[in-house]
C-alpha cells in the first residue's frame, strides 16, 4: 500500500505535490496560528473586561465594607446594605452571584444567606485572589453556578475573582466572588474570534494561491525545458546513432578501398606483363636472333624492322595505360567541359562515337566531385566499348529535385550486376558513396545503364 502511494505521489508534477504538502502544510500553521490568537485574544479580552467589572463592583461595595482585619463577620446592618446594593439597579442585574471570603476560606456573605459562615477550602483561583491578582473564567453555558445556591441559569457567564485591598495599607484582606452575566461578552467574543479565524484564513489561502501560481509556473517553465531537453536528447541520439552508422561505414569503405587498391596495382601489373612485357621480351629475343648476325643485309633490315615494330607495339600500350591513370588538369574546368573532354577522349582512343546531352545549366561543384564524375564517365565508357561492342554509346546530365543526375548508357548485351560488378565499377561506387552520392546499375538485353546521383545543396 504505501509504496503503491509513493508512485502515485512520484506520479505527480512538481506543482499538484507543492499544492497538496503545502496546504495540509499552511493548514496546520493556521491552525496553530489560529488557536494561539484566539487564545491571546479571549485571554486579553477576559482580562480586560473582568478588571473593568471587578473595578466597578468594587466601587460600588467598597464603601459598605467595614475594617474586614478586625471583623470575623458583618453585622446584619452591612449585610442589608449589601442585599439592597446587589439585589437591584443594574448592579443586580449584571451580578448572577456574589461571595465575600476572608483568607481563612470562611463566607462572609453570599447572596445565599445559607452559605454565610460556612468555611471551605481555599481553591486556586481564590488563592491566586489573595496573592493580589484578579481571577477570571470565562463559561460558554453555567448550568450550576453553585449547588443550591440559585437557580439553573442557561447564559454564558463571567466567573471574577477580586481582591478587596485594605485602603490604607492596600493589603488584601478579603476577596470577593461573583458570577457576571456574559451575553453581550459572549457575542463580542464570537464576532471577534470569527473575524481572526476569517483573518487567517484569508491570509493562509492567499499565501497559497501566491505560492501555487509562482509553483505552477516554474513547473510549467521546467515541464516546456524538460521537453524541449528530451527533444535535444532524441535529436542527439539519432545524431549518435547516424555518426555511428557512417563511422562504420568509413571503416567498411576504406577496408574496401584498401582491396580494389591492391586489385588496381595487381591489373596494372597483369595490364604490364601481358601486354608491354610481353612485346619487350619478344623484342628482345629477337634481339638474338641469327638473322641479325648471319643473314643477308635484306634479311637484317626486316628483323630489324619487325623489332621496332615489337617495340612501337609495347610503347603504344604503354601509352595506353598511361593515358587511362593519368588526369588531366579539371580542377579549374565546369562539369560541361569536363563531361565534353572525357567523351572527346574516349571517342579518339575508340574511334566509336558517344552521344552527349547537357542541360543549358549545370551548378558549381567542388574538385572531388569533378574528378569523381570524370573518373565515372571515363570508365562507364571503357565498360561500354569493352563488353557492349561501343553500341549506342550515350552520357546524359541532368538535374532532379535539387541533385545532378550523371547516366552513361549502351544497348549491349548487358550483364547480372549482383553478380558480375567488376572492378572498375566497385571502385567507382565506393568512390562516389565516399563524397555522399548514390550509385546504381541497371543492366539487362537491351543494354546498360549506369547512374551517379549528387547533391547540388550539399556540395555547393
């Protein structure tokens, strides 16, 4: 159960756990505000109003008192003027009860003529009388005011405690005990401790509603952050996961390009030692040959002949070989121009014919992408001539939705891509995948396709 409660609470925002503590919080300190100023403020008011009663009755009584240091009891002429005195006027009206006591706990006098004479026990409050203090308690409803004494009253009253001070010395030589009708008191205490508790309240619920709207908006201030965090978070962690997966790709590309490095220099050398290599050591067997030594002069000059011949052989492939690795300066040239010189060059090495398609415009790029798109058109061309007969040899550039589309194209017999990607065209690829483009083949019976895509934003 309780830890079904926490969650629940951790459920919570910030806000609606700040609104429920610190209200049961505010509640209780208005509570114990509340109690302790009522308190201050029915103690004060008692006080105040049982000095001012007991100052009044004792006006009143004071002067038919006799020297109460010499007088055990009052005689009946005193106690006539004190019958007289508190049974009428507004003093009797005010006045429910009235006791006068000496120090020893006996009645002088009491509106009950039974209780006079009688001694009984001093009890706090009339002691706290004696030691000079004025004693009051306060009763909401008084069913008995003393046993046998007068009748049942049901009206809030005053019980006062008062000193009855020796004139001269100011001595306390009796205390008096009355009970004071306290309907009026009883109401103005009630309007005013109704008015506290509304004070109070009133101020406890503003302090919360000002602190509820300060704590509501820094919740939603931390809620729209903690969003806006949480997206920044997702955002990153794509971002991660993209950097990941393209760090892996860089590795698994240049694995790659480590591999068709080493196929370059392996086909170079193949390209060496099948074709030069192979024309210098004829040539050079040739070069010990007897015809050169014993036969006629005719006879020499045709060996010769066919050596140099062996010789203009080997330098023309080597020528070719050259011709294929080394670039041209293209830096400084337009993708126009360079789609242009390496189709010239393509078509005065062939001797076939390439038809080209440019758009009136073509954009800017950088020199990785040139030589890329050079290196593309010079080898989809050589693929063309080499395994599609160099028929309808075509290099078309275009532009769709913001890329630079490249397409060399024949209608040869064409080739199974999955199955059959060559050297040159795996090079190609990982060379264009490597500055951000995308490469395809498309190849069937009426011919092949090959197509570079670059973005024209990115390389821009």
């Amino acid at each position: 159960m309780l830890k079904r409660l926490v969650e629940i609470w951790s459920g919570l925002s910030l806000a609606l756990q700040f609104l429920i503590a610190g209200g049961i919080g505010l509640l209780a300190v208005m509570l114990v505000v509340g109690l302790w100023v009522t308190a201050q403020i029915r103690e004060g008011v008692m006080h105040n109003a049982a000095a001012t009663t007991a100052l009044y009755v004792d006006s009143v009584i004071a002067p038919l008192l006799p020297d109460m240091r010499k007088s055990r009891e009052l005689d009946s002429t005193v106690k006539r003027a004190l019958d007289e005195t508190l049974g009428q006027g507004a003093l009797g009206e005010k006045l429910l009860s009235f006791k006068l006591w000496r120090p020893d706990g006996t009645v002088l006098y009491a509106k009950d003529a039974a209780e006079i004479g009688r001694q009984y026990k001093i009890n706090p409050n009339l002691k706290a009388a004696f030691a000079g203090n004025v004693v009051a308690e306060y009763n909401s409803l008084q069913d008995d005011i003393k046993a046998g004494e007068e009748e049942d009253v049901k009206v809030p009253v005053l019980e006062i405690y008062n000193p009855v001070r020796e004139p001269w010395s100011g001595d306390v030589v009796a205390v008096s005990e009355f009970y004071e009708a306290a309907t009026d008191f009883h109401e103005t205490m009630t309007a005013a401790l109704r008015g506290t508790w509304l004070v109070v309240a009133t101020a406890t619920a503003t302090a919360l509603a000002l602190l509820s709207g300060i704590v509501f908006r820094g919740s939603r201030t931390i809620q729209i952050q903690r969003a806006a965090l949480e997206a920044k978070v997702a955002e990153l962690q794509a971002t991660l996961a993209q950097n990941s997966s393209l760090r892996q790709r860089v590795q698994r590309a240049s694995r790659r390009a480590t591999a068709i490095n080493e196929r370059y220099l392996r086909r170079i050398g193949a390209d060496l030692h099948d074709g030069p290599a192979q024309l210098v050591a004829l040539a050079a067997l040739r070069m010990d040959s007897p015809a050169l030594v014993e036969a006629s002069r005719e006879a020499r000059e045709a060996e010769i002949a066919g050596i140099h011949k062996t010789l203009g052989e080997a330098m023309s492939e080597i020528r070719g070989i050259c011709n294929g690795l080394v670039l041209p300066q293209i830096e400084t040239q337009a993708i126009a121009d360079i789609l242009r010189l390496a189709v010239a060059e393509h078509e005065r090495r062939t001797a076939t014919e390439v038809a080209l398609t440019l758009p009136e415009r073509l954009p800017e790029l950088g020199t990785s992408e040139k030589i890329s798109i050079y290196r593309f058109v010079q080898e989809g061309l050589n693929n063309a001539y080499r395994h599609g007969k160099g028929q309808g040899q075509q290099v078309r550039a275009t532009m769709r939705a913001g890329r630079l589309v490249v397409e060399v194209l024949d209608t040869g017999p064409g080739f199974d891509p999955a199955r059959s990607e060559g050297l040159g065209l795996a090079g190609l690829r990982e060379r264009i995948e490597s500055i951000g483009g995308q490469f395809d083949t498309l190849s069937g019976p009426q011919g092949t396709k090959l197509v570079i895509q670059l973005s024209v934003e990115e390389q821009s």
